[in-house]
C-alpha cells in the first residue's frame, strides 16, 4: 500500500511518500524551486519522494490531503459576510482563486501530478495531530495542536492510542493564538506567517510589560485554557492586514516600518506577546493533562514551533515526555494526512517512528565531483576521517566559517547538520560574522548550539535529547558560549547523535578532542530569503556569494580563496524576498 500525502495552496507546500505504512521520503517544495514557502502543487517534492521510492504515480494507492478545502471555503464566505462591508476587498481578492483552484484539489492534482486514483481528505488539525502522534515514540499519548486557522479549528486537544486518534476540544476562528501572533508580527513590522520566529528572537531583548494590557484588553483567557479574542482591534478577518488602528491606539504607537530601527517599545512587545504565548499554551497543557492524566505529550501546528514556549512546557508543565514534530507547520500535514489514511482510516499497523529527520535528496561523492569538474570548481577528495579532522582543525585554529552538505537532506524548517552553516561558537565575533556578512540578516538573530548529545547536560540545563532544536533551556554558568548564548542566558538547543548524524557528530567529536568544547554554532545554509540548500548546485552559489571560507560536499573540501570567480548576469540578492 503507497500512500502519498500533499499539503499546498497555502504555506510551505510538501509531498510525504508511505510505502506499506513506512515513511520513504518527505521533502518541501521550496527547496527544490528555490521559492520561499512556495505554496504551489508540489510537482517537484513528488516528483523526488516517486523517484526515492522507485515508483511512478500510477502506483501510488492513495493521495492524502491535508485539509479539507470546502469546509475550510465555508469558514471563508461565513466571516467574510458576518464582516461584510468591511470584507469586501479581501472577498474580491480571494474567492476567484478558490473558485478557479482551490476547491477542485482532485482536478488539481490530476493536471499537475497525473494522479487519477482516490484522493481522501483530513481536516488540516487532524493531520496536525496524526503527524504529531503516529511517527512518535509513544503508545499512547495526549494531543495538542496550535496554529493561525485550519478549517475551523485553530487550536485542539485530543488523544492517541495505538493507531488511532481522536480530538476532544477545540479552540475556533476567529480566536487563534496563531494569529494572535501573527499579528504582532506585522504589528513589529516582520513578514507575516514567515518572520514569527523573529518575534521570539527579539523577546529576550524586552520587557514585557504589555503583558496585563493584552490580557485585558486583547485576550479573554479561561481556567481551562480556553480564550477568546477582542476582535475590535485585528483585522485578519476581514481585511488584507492583521491589526487596525484601534490596535496601534491601544498601545500608543503605529506598526512599525520594516526594516527601520528597533526600539525599545519594539522589544517590550515581542517580548509581551511571547510571555502571553507561553502561559496560554502553560494552561492549555495543564488542562489536558487534567483531562487525560497521560504522562506523554505530542505536539503540532506552527505555534509548536516557539521553542522558548516548548521549553517552559518542557520545565513547568505536567507532562513528563514531549514530542514535536519537526516540520510542525503546514509541511507536516502532508506527512500527517498520509498516516492518518494509512493508520487511522485503512486501520493499518504503526510502522513509521521519526527517529531522525533526514527524509529528502542525498548526493553521491560521485555526483558531487561531477557536477564540481563541470563548473571549474577546485576541490580536494580527502577519506572520510581526513575531512572530519581538517574541518575541524580550520574551524578551531582558522576560525573558519564552514558550509556544511552532508547525507539526505533535513525535514522541517531547521538545518540539523545535513545541510548547515558551522561555526566555532566560543568566538563572540562569529555571531555578527555570520549574521551580518553570511545570512545577510538582523544582527539581534541568535544562533542554535549544536552539542553531543551526552555531554549536552554539562553545558545546558536539560534532562533529555532536543534533536530537532525545538526546546530552549538555559546554558550553565561558566559554561555560557558567547555566539550561541541568548541575551537571556538561554540557547535554543540541538542535541546530535551519531544515530542520527554520523558525519556531524563526527566533526563535534573530533572538534571537542582540539578545544575541550563539544558545541559548535548551527545555523541553516542559506542566505536571508533563501530556502535551505537542496542540491552541490545551491551550496556552492551560496558558499561562493557570501563570506563562507570553506565548503564541504561529502567529503571533498572546498577552500574560497582556490575558486575561480563567480560570475552572474544578475544581482542574485533581487531573487530573495526578505523576510
């Protein structure tokens, strides 16, 4: 049985392959078009997860969507009429799309993919929830999902038995923590459903002191965690912004201008909304541990992704394990739409459990010096053990800045040491190095330590394995390395295994035995608006186009000042949007 799950017309779209209930191949269509977030049919991302499993489309015996397009259009056409006239440009905006495309999934996929067989639907929270629970470790466990909006629901609790799921409650439109957010995102003047991340970053600059004003005014929290929004100061539904005016008189200053300084005022409210964040999502867990009195928890939706959250949840919460999933946007449905049919409808075994998240293309050293010689480019091929040490000597006595392209690329919106921008983190002049002259990007930006996993509870305040850099926890004192050490003492933590990454744990490895430091400096190998490198193409024009002093693709080494020069027609920088 081959089940194909897609998510698409949204945010992030991504194709996940099952073959007979295992997980072969799941990858985001951005990283093949180069297109950030590309919403669109994942052509590509199908087309590499059929070639990874050598099959062709008319062997797929499912298409699993991941939400559920006429449901989700009557939430559309209800608000914008209970808004109307207000509603009327994003009305006019939106409905021809959703008339000409994005009700009709079924002709969709059959004019883009060749897929004529049953295409089955979840809703967009139960796929979130499937892709939180079915590919965990656990048995049994509750279920809680958050993001901006599904088809109704923007927030849900529920449980997971065995091969099965069901969700108990429900938080709905218009009231999301999502886009409650989201909107202080715009209001902060970043990229909606793209820069939340930022928000998260600049909290610990702040001071939340706009945290009572926005329970007061702006959020209706409830003991069991429930809440609703003051709908008077937003906009999202029914216009094409997030916030109105009422919501810049309530605190006193418009949105702030893109790009423009951040001020104080700026870092006291990422800060606010954060610390909102934190304790609805603290009362909701509480609640359903109350409700279910499980001991395990997964998680899902793009609010799973605030790891500042995660780690609260992770310290102060009742639950005593919890798990992510990685690509815990709306990529992950795709992967969550395909177990849910495979186990939840066809009543089919659990066989996938995400130990890793290494699910897209890989690269033969034989491919890699193709495609080199084929561009000019000057490179040593060193044994695999030659090219860990020598990476690692340059990244502690040159203090080099290091691409790194490694094995299958990652799942999920980080670089976890497959395809990765490395650096030595005790070198406090790395971070604004890396920030400001390599990713092109806000030199506030914190980086993630990456650490061997059994020696991360020397240098971080943890108790258990952070793989996919989803959890913060605080760095202990003498041990807080300045370039991945947040202003707050905090660093969001990846933890490595030689399971899951042999090469990298390798290079920490050999790294810890020069300098008696088992940390390195993490971050994705991109530039700001880029998607994550997929293929020796990617690395090398952004290893070439920024001020990266080595590039390893798998074990051939890349020295800058060897490269022929970089010549391009265009200005490269024009092709990226910032976000």
């Amino acid at each position: 049985m081959n089940v194909l799950g897609i998510s698409c017309f949204y945010h992030d779209a991504a194709a996940a392959l099952l073959c007979d209930g295992k997980l072969v191949a799941a990858a985001h269509e951005e990283r093949f078009t180069r297109k950030r977030h590309d919403p669109d049919v994942p052509v590509q991302a199908v087309k590499y997860c059929l070639q990874e499993a050598g099959l062709s489309i008319g062997d797929i015996d499912y298409l699993a969507f991941y939400d559920k397009p006429f449901v989700k259009f009557e939430r559309i056409l209800m608000t914008y009429l209970a808004t109307f006239p207000r509603s009327l440009p994003s009305f006019s905006k939106s409905i021809p799309i959703w008339l000409k495309e994005k009700l009709w999934v079924p002709r969709v996929l059959h004019e883009k993919l060749g897929f004529d067989g049953e295409v089955l639907f979840a809703e967009h929270h139960q796929s979130h929830a499937a892709s939180a629970f079915l590919p965990s470790p656990f048995e049994e466990s509750a279920i809680l999902t958050c993001d901006g909006v599904g088809e109704w629901a923007t927030t849900t609790q529920g449980v997971g038995h065995g091969n099965q799921l069901e969700l108990i409650k429900e938080v709905r439109f218009p009231h999301s923590l999502g886009l409650l957010y989201s909107a202080f995102t715009y209001y902060l003047g970043f990229k909606v459903n793209s820069a939340e991340y930022k928000v998260m970053g600049a909290a610990p600059y702040g001071d939340p002191k706009h945290t009572d004003k926005i329970f007061d005014e702006l959020v209706d929290l409830r003991e069991d965690g429930s809440f609703k929004l003051n709908m008077k100061y937003f906009a999202y539904d029914y216009g094409l912004t997030m916030t109105n005016q009422k919501f810049d008189d309530l605190f006193g200053e418009p949105r702030r201008e893109s790009e423009s300084e951040m001020e104080q005022f700026h870092w006291d409210m990422a800060a606010s909304v954060q610390r909102v964040t934190e304790e609805v999502m603290l009362r909701i867990v509480r609640d359903l541990h109350q409700k279910t009195g499980m001991k395990n928890l997964c998680m899902a939706g793009g609010v799973a992704l605030n790891c500042v959250s995660n780690g609260r949840i992770i310290r102060e919460g009742p639950f005593e394990n919890l798990w992510v999933q990685p690509a815990a946007g709306d990529a992950g449905g795709a992967l969550g739409a395909a177990l849910f049919v495979d186990n939840c409808v066809l009543d089919n075994p659990r066989k996938t459990r995400m130990d890793h998240a290494f699910w897209g293309p890989s690269f033969s050293d034989d491919a890699i010096r193709s495609y080199l010689d084929a561009r000019g480019a000057r490179y040593r091929t060193l044994p695999r053990d030659e090219m860990i040490a020598e990476t690692a000597r340059r990244l502690s006595d040159d203090q080099a800045v290091v691409g790194w392209f490694q094995g299958r690329l990652e799942w999920g919106p980080r670089s976890l040491g497959s395809r990765s921008i490395i650096a030595d983190a005790r070198n406090q002049d790395n971070w604004k190095r890396v920030n400001l002259k390599i990713k092109f990007r806000e030199s506030f930006r914190p980086f993630a330590p990456a650490v061997l996993a059994e020696k991360a509870s020397e240098w971080f305040d943890i108790d258990r394995e952070s793989p996919y850099m989803l959890l913060v926890c605080q760095v202990h004192e003498g041990k807080r390395i300045p370039a991945v050490t947040h202003v707050d003492g905090s660093a969001r933590l990846q933890t490595v295994t030689r399971d899951s990454q042999p090469e990298f744990y390798d290079l920490l490895s050999a790294f810890d035995q020069q300098t008696d430091c088992p940390v390195l400096i993490n971050t994705s190998f991109n530039v700001r608006g880029e998607p994550i490198v997929c293929t020796p193409d990617d690395a090398y024009l952004c290893f070439m186009r920024t001020q990266m002093d080595i590039l390893v693709l798998g074990n051939q080494i890349l020295l800058k000042e060897d490269q022929p020069e970089l010549v391009e027609d265009f200005d490269w920088r024009e092709r990226y949007e910032l976000d």
